[in-house]
C-alpha cells in the first residue's frame, strides 16, 4: 500500500495529520473547495484523503457488487449501516477502497494513521460493519490523493492549500457538503476572505 511505502520513511514531513484546504483559485478540478487528510508525507511524498466529496454508490451497492450479501441481507441491514458514508477519496485508484475508522477496530492489514485513527482497505472490516462488529467511527473512501516527492510542498509555495491540524469531529462527520466552510473555520477563515487569484499574482 502506498502508506506503507510512505510510511516506512524514518523521517515524516510536517504536513502529517494535517487537513489541506483548497484555496478558491486551485485549478486542479479533483481538488477544488476539497478539505484533504493526510495520512502520510515524507520525502517520498504525500497520501491522503478528500473528505468533503460525497460518492455516488452507496455501501449497500457496494456490499453487492463484492458479493458480501445479497438483496435479502441489504434490506435486513440496520439502517444506519446501509447508510454508511462513502466519498470521493482522491483521483487515484478509484475503484479502490479504504476506511478510515477509530482505533477501536483492528486487524492485521490495519495501519495506525494517528493515535486515534487508523486505515483499513481490506474486506474484513467491511464484513465487521456488517456484522456490527466494526468501529464506532468510520468513513469508507474510494481512491485517495497522492503526491509524488516534492510536489505538495511545490503546491503549497503556490498558494494551492492552506494547512491546519485534522480534527477527527470533522473527518466523520456526516455533514459533508459543510466541511470546506467548517475547516476554514477553525483557523478563523470565511471563505469570502480568500483571493480566487491566490497564487497568481
């Protein structure tokens, strides 16, 4: 896993559990008003997380198109569990899947992120949330971000991301579509304060 490999680096990069905010002129379309976790960033690069981009497919599609059950067991699913969120991870290996979930969850695929949180993208966790066996908090992506050495930080000289601490209240949350204005927020931002021409000058 790309984690893995960014994680095995001694030294970690500053931007470790940070949230990237795209600033309004960001003209990567993937990216645009994104609030971004990541998860890893060393002098190998960068990974981590869109977690403001709802995603068309719902868990319950997702659970049949694995074939972890089937129309009969999807309607017999607590409904909080068919509900379970998924979003647009990142424009990198979309049809893959990751949940990022507290470490109340784990096995051995699973990789600490933060001392709250961990990453899983093995189907055992999936058949844990089915099971209601899985972790109090989770979020399921498909596709992550991904950075190559360097790039990020040439990004961030541009004026393509503001930094600021993750908080884990706003990588669960459920209120999706508010979580570029909430991130801003936090750092005392509106977003009316933010140039569209940032970085253009």
């Amino acid at each position: 896993m790309v984690l893995s490999r960014l994680t095995d680096t001694r030294e970690r990069g500053f931007l470790d559990g940070q949230f990237l905010i795209a600033m309004p002129g960001m003209r990567d379309t993937d990216f645009a008003r994104s609030v971004v976790y990541v998860c890893a960033h060393s002098a190998a690069g960068a990974m981590g997380f869109i977690i403001n981009r709802p995603q068309e497919i719902s868990f319950s599609e997702i659970l049949l198109h694995l074939k972890l059950a089937d129309e009969n067991d999807v309607v017999m699913l607590p409904g909080a569990t068919r509900d379970f969120p998924i979003l647009a991870g990142g424009p990198v290996e979309t049809g893959r899947g990751f949940v990022l979930h507290s470490d109340d969850f784990s096995s051995s695929s699973s990789i600490p992120v933060s001392d709250e949180i961990s990453l899983t993208a093995t189907l055992d966790i999936i058949r844990a949330i089915c099971d209601g066996r899985g972790p109090a908090r989770a979020t399921m992506m498909l596709g992550y971000a991904g950075w190559g050495p360097g790039q990020l930080e040439m990004e961030m000289s541009s004026n393509g991301w503001l930094n600021c601490p993750a908080s884990e209240e706003l990588i669960f949350d459920c209120a999706i579509e508010a979580k570029y204005e909430r991130a801003l927020a936090s750092m005392g931002i509106a977003p009316e304060m933010l140039s569209s021409e940032a970085g253009h000058a």
